[in-house]
C-alpha cells in the first residue's frame, strides 16, 4: 500500500502584540483550518510555550508568535494557509515561509509547487528556491519578501530518511505495535530525554509522534512500507548530532539533511555521517530573510546487484 | 524553458510472414501512426534492413520484423501503440515492451505508466517491472506474457546522461547551431564511422539523430538546456564501450546504462566507468521473454556546496 510521506510545510510568524496565536486563537479555530488541507486533529499537548497538535496528517505546532504546520499524503495545505489569511488577515504576519519535498509519486498530489506559490504569491509576495537537482531529491523553499531578518540563533533541521533497512521496515509495520513498542524502538528516550510527548500508531501502520519540552519540539513521522518508506524528523534540536543515532536504527538507503541557520551545517556534517554515506547534493544559501539554509542529500553506494521490483498488475498501485 | 527530454519506448516484434514492417506498410500509415501521439515525422533514412524516421519528438525504426518507437515532452505513446493494434490486430504481434522512465515533472504528463499499462493490458496482457528506487532514477518496464523466446544476441543498450557540465550545455544552447557543429562536438565520426545520418536542429535548441549501418542503429536526442538537461542514446552498438568517449564530452552529474541482453554488463561497468562515478542503484534481472535486463545509475558525489536555483516566480515556469 503506497502513501505519500512527503510534507508540505507552512512557517507564519507574527506580531503577538497584534495577534498571540496562543491568547487569542482557540482550537475550534485550529481544527477548521487544518480541515482546510482535509486534516483532522487527533490530540494535543502544550507547556507554557507551546501548542502541539497531532494531525491524521502529520503536525501542527502553535506558539505566541509562530506556527508551524506539516501535512503529508496528498493534503493541499495552501488551502489552510490561504484560510489563515483570509480569517485573520497579513497585518500581524511578519513572515511567512512555504516548503515543499519532491514526492514519489509527484502525478498524484492535487497540485505542484509551482501551482501552490502561484496561488500563495496573490496574498503573500514572495521569492522561490529549489534547493537540490530536478532528477534528484530537491526541497522547494517560498518566502515572503519583506523586511524581516530572523535571528541567527534561530535554528530549525529536518532529517529525512528513505528507503530505510527491511528490517526496520519490517519491524515497523508488524501488526498492532504499541506506542510503546515504536518509541523503544527509536530510541526516543534516548534522543528525547525529558519530553512532554503525544504519539499515535496508524491503521495499518505508519507513526506519528510531537514531542515538546519547554521551547524544544521535535516532531517525526513514520511510513514504514518497504520500497516507499519515508521517516521524517522535524526539530529546533540540532539533528546533525542524532543522526547518527537515528541512523542506525533505520539505515536509509538515502537520506537528506537541511537547516535553517545552522551556520557550522558543513563541520557538522563532517563530524557526524559516516563514510558508508556519500554527499550527493550540498546547497547552500543566506536569504534575503536572514535565514541560512543548508541542503544536503546522501546515498549509501550499491555494489551489489538486485532484482527490481514486480509491480501487481491486477491491482490499483501498479503505478508504483 | 523546461522540456521533458524523458521517453517512452515501445518495441512491438511481429512474424514477418503476416506483416512485413517494411513492405506492407506504407509511410502514410507511419505518418497516422505517430499523430497519434502528437509527434510528426520530419525526414527519414533507410537501408536495406531499416528505415529510420526522425520525428518532432524523438524517433520510429522499422525493420521487416520490428519497430521501436521513443517519444519524449508530453507525447502519449500508448495512443499510437493502440492504433497500430486497432488497425493491424494482433495475429502478427509475436512481442511487445513498454518502457517509461521516471520523469523530471511528472505532474506535467497527460498518464502515468500505471495509466498506461491499465490501458495496454486490454490488449496485450503483459507483466511489469521497476528498474531502480522510486525516490531516484528508475525505468518501469511492462512486457506482454506470453512464449516468446528472445534470442541471446538480441542486445540493446541504453545510456541516459542527466545534468551535462555547463561547458556542454552552453555550447549546445548556442544559437544558430548547425548539425555539423553538433555533430562534430558530439564526435559522432568517431561513435559511428560509416554511418548513414539524419539529424536535425529544434528552435531554440535541442538536436535529434538517427544513425543507421546495416542492421545496427543508434538513436540521440539532446534536451541541453540546463538545470534539465537529459541526452538520450539507444541503440544496438554496445554503449557501455562507448560511454567513457560520450562521458568525457558530456561530464554529466548522473547517468543510467540500461541493457536488454548484454550478458557482462557487471564485468563491463567495472572496465568502461571511472571511479569519479558511484553506483548508486544495480538491478538486474532475467525476464520470462529472454531478456536479460540490467539497469544502474551512476552518481558523481558532490564535494563542494553549491548555490540553490532561484525560481522565476514571474514566468510560468516556476513549478521548476
């Protein structure tokens, strides 16, 4: 069974002195915009910085002045944002930044890229970025183009594994697993000591899990399936330093790295991911926003021959 | 300007004893048969073995016992398959393969291969196969079942060069390109000596060739511009020989071989690839047709951070 793993990300900055996203937003408010994109909300938790919703389609994080929404499979998540301007207007957004992955399997969403930033373009001026090849994994990045210049201290990774070991693959989609179960097998006590978390195991698989301690969040997203599998961690934790860890857990075929404002990303690199993995794209840019982003795709080499995969014609997936 | 270079292949083999391919068809009815998928013929060569049409995109061979057919933008080359079908039947049809590569924007493309083979099992039930992961380079094969036996020296290679230098995609984006000047940078003297040629130059760039010599043939088609560059060479000459000439010339950042029955496909990457490119996927596979099948994607790995594309947002081609 193919799903689409790849999130859409929407980042909208405010002005809490005009608009406190925590004060003067309620969750009825929440829920309908996130029904914009055909997402619903599972659960929450918060802390005194923070709201965290789990999605049926990945997640939503509210603080004073900031959101953060990802949403995968074939969700049109500029509908929630185009919402979000219409019910509460641009003058309390000071920044607005719109992402989106290659996917699988591109044919199936309801639009591109292209279509999503021509649409978000007539509410919110912009500049566009493709960070990595056309032929390869890429990340579209869309900003708003005004005056704003994020501090340099803030940082945001994701780490983004496919392909992960059948092993993996196949432990994470064993039937009825637990919460329990995943987090002991990620090792989220390990990479997440402390935190406040909110997780939820999908029908028949797939994982979803918020984490958040303070002003920390860490958000992953599990589908397990083998040969479209997809994990995806999203964090102002520093990423680079658990991969290592995250890798060897799952031992993708291939993977991507990318931060927001990690000035040392290339040390970093050098210094955690190891030489069974090799650079295949590295980009690197400073925005006009002041945000530093740093793109980076590795792949293991194969030296063996495989047999390719049989596609199950009398299906409906023989696409894939 | 974005052009998908990528083809679709069709190879329909028939018993020459029912329908000669050369002397009971004639060209109006090839002429028919690519309008059917949007391509027109603009010349053709011939021999005594084949006749080779260049077309709008891509390239028709036909031998008395034969065709293959490559179309690439947004040509549906499952139309002119039906066609020929509904026009000719199938008492004739001893043989056919389907084969589609993964595409730079697949969201632009009128089917994917899934809608393709839903449509051509109707006619020719078949089996189908992917070659490569899906997040990378990956070619769908789909080949009708039934006894058909092919012979051990019925070879064809493919080789599919991504991401040329800047050096070759400037010069082949120049304006005002003669095929000579084509022909001399691509050093097609020293690719096919004796060959009988016909090429042809697109507005405002691109370039198409049909090579013929007794019963072998090669086939280019160059989509230059960069960020999207792709060229294309199929043929029954061994292009894992002549990769290290085409390589050299063209320095692509990713390339893919693909053969049908080249049994030392393994033992020739080993002698005829340099080091400077990794094996990023190797998939092979003995098909119940008789055909060998081998498939790898080579990779330079990147040393060195590069700067992201930044996207035209006032132009159409934004998706990009």
């Amino acid at each position: 069974m193919f799903f689409e793993g790849s999130e859409k990300k929407a980042e909208i900055l405010v002005d809490a002195s005009k608009l406190n996203l925590l004060t003067d937003i309620n969750d009825q408010f929440w829920s309908e915009f996130v029904e914009c994109c055909h997402a619903k909300i599972l659960s929450s938790i918060s802390n005194a910085h923070c709201k965290a919703f789990l999605l049926s389609e990945s997640s939503l994080f509210v603080w004073q002045d900031r959101l953060l929404i990802l949403t995968c499979g074939e969700t049109q998540l500029v509908n929630s944002v185009t919402h979000f301007i219409e019910q509460k207007g641009t003058d309390a957004i000071v920044h607005f930044i719109y992402q989106r992955k290659n996917e699988y399997f591109a044919q199936a969403q309801p639009s591109c890229f292209g279509d999503d930033i021509k649409l978000l373009s007539q509410y919110l001026p912009g500049k566009a970025y493709r960070f990595g090849e056309m032929d390869s994994h890429h990340n579209y990045v869309f900003h708003l183009d005004n005056d704003f210049k994020a501090e340099t201290e803030d940082k945001t990774y994701e780490l983004l594994a496919y392909q992960i070991s059948d092993l993996a693959s196949k432990k994470l989609t064993e039937p009825n697993l637990s919460t329990l179960e995943i987090r002991n097998y990620l090792a989220i006590d390990t990479l997440l000591p402390g935190f406040d978390i909110d997780d939820f195991v999908f029908e028949p698989y797939g994982y979803s899990l918020n984490a958040i301690k303070g002003e920390q969040y860490l958000t992953i997203h599990v589908t397990p399936q083998a040969d479209s599998s997809y994990i995806s961690f999203e964090s102002n934790l520093n990423l680079i330093r658990l991969a290592p860890t995250i890798l060897a857990i799952l031992s993708p075929r291939s993977f991507d790295l990318m931060s927001f404002n990690e000035h040392d990303f290339e040390a970093l690199l050098a210094d955690h991911i190891d030489s069974s993995y090799i650079s295949k794209s590295l980009v690197n840019e400073q925005l006009s926003n002041g945000y530093e982003v740093s793109f980076a795709n590795f792949i293991r080499p194969q030296t063996q021959f495989s047999k390719p995969v049989e596609l199950d014609i009398s299906g409906d997936n023989y696409a894939l």
